[in-house]
C-alpha cells in the first residue's frame, strides 16, 4: 500500500541521494548505431508489455481477459496501476495524457481506452509529462540516468530524441508556441532551455537556490512565451527572459519554501501555496504543505490575496496538510484546489471566495479541464473519472475500484468475493449475478477482510484504527469498533466467531463477533506485528519483534514461546497458516524469498525466490490453497505463480495484471484463484481446466505426466484430467489401488527386534521395516514415546525420517488424489473412499482420508 505521504518520502529519499552527484550538461543521444540499439530496446520493451489475451472471453466492457482467466472484476480503463503525477487534455479533447511511474500513458478520452504508453523503455520515467502545445508531442522525464527523459511523437509512438542530467530527476514543459523546451533536474540550480524540435541546447538558466525542503521545482511560461517563472526549494519565485537567459526580478513569498504553485492561462495571476515548519521529537524539522493559498500579479510581485483551504482531518489533528493540487481553469476565472485531505473545491480568485465543492472526498489527484470547461479529468488514486464541470456528477460510471487492491476474501460458498484497499471501499462482488455493491465509511486505506464462516457477516479493518462489520448481500453496516490498536495483527477465527486484536506491550483482546466483548485478554513479552488462529481456533499464534513465534491457548491464555526460525530474518507483518495448520509462510529478509517451513519443527521444506515490482510495493502475499499442497502468490510485476510444496517447484503462472499483485485468495473448494493489486482489478483464475474429452492416448499421456520430475507437467495433467471427468476418474481407479494393510502384530514384533541381542536379528527387522516404509509410520512414532535404549532409538528415529521422506511414487499418488478431488464428482468421490481404506499410516490413504473430508464438508 502506498500514500501521497509514502510517495513523497520516497522522491524525497531520491532527491537528497541525488543532491551528493554532481551535474553534467544535458545531451542528446547521437550515432546511428546507438540509435538503433535504443530503437531496439524501445521495440524490445513494448513487446514485453504485451500479455496473452483469451480472444473468446471479454470482461464487461468488452476488454479481452488473460489466457486462464475467468473474469475480471472492475475494469482497465483509465486505470494506471502505478497512479498519476499529471493529467492534460490534447486541444482536440480526443485524448488524455498523463504522466508519472512508467512513462506517459495516452487515452482515448471517451471509451477510457489505453492508446499508447511511452517512454516505458527509459531507465526510470517517474516524472510528470509535458504536453506540447499542440498535442501532438510529449516530454517524459525521469532520473538515473545522463539522459533519463525524451521526447516523443504521439501519433506514432516514435522517440524524437532524449534528454537528462547524470542520475537526477528531470522534467521538461514546453512554451506555449512551441518552440523551447524547458528542461530541469530536482536537485540543481539550472533550467535549461532547449530547441523543442531537435533537442539542442539554447540556454541555462542559472540560480535557484535548491533548498531541500520542498518536494519539487515548479516552472510555467508566460502566455507570450517570452518569459519563464520558476519555483524552488527556497522562498522566491523568479522570473527569467526567455531570449537572454538573464533573470528579471523575484518574488519573495517569505516561508521555508514554495510547495505549490500554478499560473493562470491568460499570465495575469499566480496561485502558491507555501511549506511550513515545525519542530519534531529531538528538535527535528518538519515541513507540511499550508492549508494557506497566496495569489500575486506576476506583472508587478503584489500580493492580491489569501485565503485558507478546508480540510479533511479530524479537528483535533495537529499538522493538518495544505493542497497538492493547484490549478486555474482555462478561462481562468476560478482556481481549483485539492488534495490527499481536502475535498476539491472551486475558488475565485478575484475574491478568494469559495465557488462550490466539486467533490467532498479526498484522494491523491491531478486534473484537466477541457478548453471548453465542460469536463472535468480528475486523477484519484489509479483511476480517472470524468464529471460534468458544473454538477460534477460522473459522466462516465466505471466499475471496480479506483486504488490498488491489498485485500481480498471469498464468502464460504464461493459465490462472493470482497476485495478492498486503498480507496476506503470495500465492494462485495456476485460472481453469479455479476453485480458489486460498494460499501463505505473506512476514513483510510483498508487492509483486512475476512468472511464469518457462515458467510453472513463481513469483517474489515483499516488503517483509521476501526473495525466494521457488514452484511455483505445487503450492504447494512452491523457494527463499528474503534481502538487505538487497531492497525496490524488483527485476525478471526476460523469459525468466525472470535477475533483478535492486538494490543499494547504485548498483549492482545480475544473479542466475540457477535456480542463485541472481550472474551479474554491474551499477554506476552514484545510488540507483536501479525496473529493468525489455528483451524479448530485454539491455539493464537503470534510474531513478535522479539523475532519469536508466541503461542497461546485461547481457552486458558497459557503461553509458550521459541525461536522458530534459523536464519535471519525480514520481520513479518504478516504470515499464513495453511488450512492443515502443518505449514507457514512469510517473506523473508526484505523480501527475498518466501520459505515454507514446517509448524511444529520450524524446518524449512522449500523456498521460492521473490522479485520486486517498484520500490513502493515489495510485500508478497502469499495464500495457501484449501487442500495444503499449493501456495500462491504476487511473482512479479504482473504474475501470480503457483507452487508444489511437495516438490519446490513452480507449477503455474497465470499473467494479465496490468501492474503488481498485491493479494491472492483461494476459493473454498480450490476451483478458482483470485488475485488483485495495483491495477485496481481482481482477476479470477480457473485452476479446472478447460471441459475437453480425453481419448485413451491422452489419458496414458496424462498418467505418465503425472510422475513427471516437471511439477509444470504434472500440473497441466491434473488439470486435463478435471476438464473430463467422466473418463479421468474410472482410468485411475484402474491405475490406483488402496494402500496394503499390514500386520500390526507383526510391525510389533519387528519393532521389539531392534532391542534384540543379535545384531543380525535387529539388522533384519530394521531392514523388514523400512520395506514397509510409510504404513508402519503411525507405529514407529508410537515407538518412539517410550523408554528405549540408545541403538534402538537411533535406529527408530532413522527408519521414522525414512519413511516420512517422499518418494516418487508417492507423489505420484499425491497428485492423482489431487485430480481426483479437483474432479469433486460421485464418481471421483467413491474413488478417493475407495483409497482412504488404505493402511492407516500410508500416506495415499492420509491424503485420500483428508480430500474426502473436505469434499464431504463442502456438500454440507
């Protein structure tokens, strides 16, 4: 989850890691032989962007889904999963281009429809991206490189030519006729202007004083285009002759620095918005945007007027935050303003009176007004929504959510998933009857969900401290809770009738979902950073700081503790239980790798490499599927993958998320995959397989790749063999028998041996009972309690290793249980019976046992 506060530490971090590199003077790249490798790169790149599409399925606005996909809940459509740091309408209206992380993205401005994305092939396109007057041109900017910006040519996509500074963020903004382009780093006292048609240089504009207090530098045009004004990170405002490079004069606003700033269309007002300090803990400086706006005549530097933004932040809030929007309308005659907390409002600035609130809620935005001042783009989170410039009502409804998705959960019986996240919404989607209901009131960004287990209650909490409940077919809000604690480690039972909240010092409140009241209050020794129940509900586990597993009994609140993991490691925030309570996950070491490691010995089984997808989201959320045999989650920057926990392999990867994947869930009987992120959009991935007849050769291919070394293999083989059920389950009941019971007087006996004076007698019986590998398990464990000598331990404990190790022919049977109950047929389900009467200790029949149980407790 990421904010306007998150984003801008982070381009603060970049600047002050900038502020150290010396500049050079901008170039152009030049040579045809390095041209065409760029052209390459740029070729490259795109075809990276492209992702398979399934042609016969579309979502409901008819945009095609990803192979494997089922549907696609909520839309791609003006939708930029990495946000927006600017938003024009080219002079046409035809189209929309914005600006920000990946480059410039061009829209159709009607259908919401992605034209064309630029400058995604340059090392870092971050900035904001510069219109030329007559859309037909636009300059990305971004940083890390000598030349981190170009120029390119909407129509065709083509670059026309780069621009930069070694390592420093730029940005560039073209004059209104056209002719310069504006070019300047964050971290530097020059603005360099250069030819807007061939890049070469003009002139460098010499001497803002680059403070760091201020988030960004801020450069327009006069209307005649013959000056400059710039902004900085100091407190003038200084006006420059575009022809001699020679300043003018300044503008002394008297504050630590300018956080905002516009120019009116016709030259004759400027809107600023200042910083503001204060004093932190050590005496540390703060700064924070005014809630003040100051509007001057930039023809003379007299102040006019001020007058004081609202906000949203609660009353008592002691910093409240001033507009990161400021922006005149085209006839320039009102001034919009607007922010992460306050509400959009129109002002004249003649007056300094307030016109109207276009919108009440908050969000990080940017926008354009058409020339006409009928419509109105506005950026919130990752979408753009379109309103009627007088009313401001929604033009153009779109579904789904406007921020990224970082929660998501599935009712009990499949039908309903609820996805939420940073756009305070949590919306309850039909997959039958394809509706969504939105349900509202968190004041901040949302970070868990949870159905009650008989579906009819919904939990969420968010980062506003509060805990709702909520009916989730009729949208009624059943309950509010508020406590300070409210903000990580929160978790519900199984049987959704207990939730815990941590506390303070260690401690965390055991509450009843229905009545509200603390049932009992659970202490430990650290701060705890994330809870998760145990299936049956007894057992509270907990991370603490203290890099500790806690454990609690929710009846007696007795709790115990150890050090449950080797190595050092990235403290979780966040862990999942599989649904057997044998196994846990959690990212490890800032996120790289995700280990599966075994509950009660804390052993690692496998572990899966991670790769991060941009520095504001590098958390993997990692899900368990229904039958314990799978892990999911986010890959990359567009991917979810799928895991064999058996083998440590990668099974699956479904692509088609136009951004990060922040969330995955399960479906209840493991027919379906969710997954959702920075896109907005939740996709349902089928995990069946596609209906298909199998002939007899397919089968046998299908049988022979289920022993495959290739966990992809045997993968694909279990899903064609739930595509045709009919044929698959009688094939493998012939091919799979129970597994042989054993003697168990004679196991006994064979055991009493190891304890024999001859060692060709205790040598034998050793060797007997590792033929019977698994089916004397349960024996041998039970062995194992009592008093032994020391040989016969050893040799115990060796046979117990030998035969809890997975041989290939058990997993062979592990994966035909698996199709078998992906199949969930009468016929399938009297096969799995069939096996689950195996010896008792075998693992196809633990395994057969525990796929009849969950089928079984499905139909119920």
């Amino acid at each position: 989850m990421s904010s306007p506060a998150t984003k801008s530490c982070w381009f603060s971090i970049l600047a002050c890691l900038c502020a150290s590199i010396s500049l050079g003077i901008p170039g152009i790249v030049s040579g045809a032989a390095q041209e065409r490798t760029e052209q390459r790169t740029i070729q490259r790149e795109a075809k990276s962007l492209k992702t398979k599409v399934d042609a016969r399925r579309t979502d409901r606005n008819g945009d095609p889904l990803p192979a494997g996909a089922m549907a696609r809940l909520g839309t791609v459509r003006f939708r930029n999963e990495d946000g927006f740091r600017s938003l024009a309408y080219t002079p046409d209206g035809r189209m929309l281009v914005s600006g920000g992380w990946g480059g410039a993205r061009i829209w159709d401005s009607t259908t919401g429809k992605l034209i064309r994305q630029l400058g995604a092939e340059l090392p870092n396109p971050t900035e904001p991206a510069g219109l030329s007057p007559d859309g037909k041109r636009v300059a990305v900017g971004g940083w890390g490189s000598d030349k981190g910006g170009a120029v390119y040519e909407i129509s065709s996509g083509r670059r026309l030519y780069r621009f930069g500074f070694p390592s420093i963020a730029v940005e560039g903004h073209f004059s209104p006729d056209g002719k310069v382009l504006a070019v300047y780093p964050r971290n530097d006292d020059a603005i360099v202007l250069l030819n807007a048609a061939d890049g070469k240089q003009l002139h460098v504009l010499k001497g803002r004083n680059m403070d760091a207090t201020s988030m960004s530098p801020y450069v327009f045009f006069s209307p005649d285009s013959t000056r400059l004004i710039s902004a900085g990170r100091d407190s003038a405002i200084r006006f420059w002759d575009v022809s001699t490079d020679k300043e003018i004069r300044q503008i002394e606003v008297g504050s630590p620095g300018i956080s905002n700033m516009a120019l009116s269309p016709d030259g004759n007002q400027l809107a600023t918005v200042s910083f503001r300090r204060t004093m932190g803990p050590g005496g540390q400086s703060n700064y924070f945007a005014d809630t003040q706006v100051r509007l001057w005549n930039p023809n003379d530097g007299r102040e006019l007027r001020k007058f004081t933004v609202p906000t949203l932040q609660p009353k008592e809030s002691a910093y409240p935050v001033g507009p990161h929007l400021l922006s005149f309308t085209p006839d320039s005659k009102a001034l919009l303003t607007g922010g992460w907390d306050q509400p959009l409002c129109l002002w004249d600035p003649r007056t300094g009176k307030e016109l109207r609130r276009v919108s009440t809620e908050s969000g990080d935005r940017e926008l354009a007004v058409t020339l006409d001042g009928k419509t109105l783009a506005l950026a919130e989170y990752n979408s753009i929504r379109l309103l009627d410039f007088k009313s401001g009502r929604d033009l153009a409804p779109s579904s789904g959510h406007r921020g990224e998705i970082n929660a998501l959960a599935i009712s009990p019986d499949g039908r309903k998933i609820a996805s939420a996240g940073e756009d305070r919404e949590v919306i309850v989607w039909d997959l039958g009857a394809r509706s969504e209901r939105r349900l509202k009131g968190h004041r901040e960004a949302i970070y868990f969900l949870a159905f009650s287990a008989d579906g009819n209650r919904l939990y969420s909490a968010a980062q506003d401290k509060t805990l709702r409940t909520w009916a989730p077919t009729t949208g009624l809000a059943l309950g509010y809770l508020e406590r300070p604690e409210i903000n990580s480690g929160i978790a519900l039972s199984r049987d959704g009738k207990t939730l815990a909240i941590v506390g303070h010092k260690g401690s965390v409140r055991l509450l009843d979902t229905v009545s509200g009241r603390v049932q009992r209050t659970l202490r430990g020794d650290d701060k705890i950073t994330a809870t998760q129940f145990t299936a049956d509900g007894r057992i509270l586990l907990a991370w603490c700081s203290d890099g500790k597993l806690h454990r609690w009994n929710t009846a007696t609140g007795q709790h115990t503790e150890h050090a449950f993991y080797g190595e050092e490691l990235y403290l979780p925030f966040g862990f999942v239980i599989s649904p057997d309570d044998r196994l846990v996950t959690f990212p490890v070491q800032n996120d790289t790798f995700l280990p599966i490691l075994d509950l009660t010995s804390g052993r690692e089984l496998c572990r899966f490499p991670l790769e991060r997808f941009t520095p504001q989201h590098n958390l993997a959320r990692p899900a368990f599927s229904p039958d314990s045999r799978s892990v999911a989650w986010g890959g990359s920057r567009d991917t979810v993958k799928l895991a064999e926990i058996a083998t440590g392999q990668i099974r699956c990867e479904f692509t088609g998320h136009r951004g990060g994947v922040l969330a995955a869930a399960w479906s209840p009987d493991g027919k379906y995959l969710v997954s959702a992120g920075t896109d907005t959009t939740a996709l349902v991935w089928n995990l069946t397989g596609e209906p298909r007849s199998l002939t007899e050769a397919d089968l046998a291919t299908c049988w022979r790749d289920l022993g495959s070394k290739d966990a992809r293999q045997a993968y694909g083989a279990i899903r064609r063999l739930a595509g045709d059920p009919d044929r698959a389950a009688p094939y493998l009941a012939r091919r799979l028998r129970p597994a042989a019971r054993i003697d168990d007087n004679r196991v006994a006996h064979l055991i009493a041996d190891l304890e024999n004076k001859r060692f060709s007698e205790r040598d034998k019986a050793a060797r007997e009972l590792a033929q019977l590998g698994d089916r004397a398990f349960p024996a041998l464990g039970k062995a194992l309690e009592g008093k032994l000598p020391l040989e016969s331990r050893l040799r115990l404990e060796r046979l117990t290793a030998e035969a809890g190790r997975l041989t290939a022919e058990q997993l062979l049977q592990i994966r035909i249980v698996e199709a078998l109950e992906s199949m969930a047929t009468p016929q399938s389900v009297k096969v799995l019976q069939n096996l689950a009467q195996g010896a008792p200790g075998a693992r196809l029949t633990r395994e057969a046992e525990a796929s009849v149980r969950r089928l079984t407790s499905a139909q119920n």
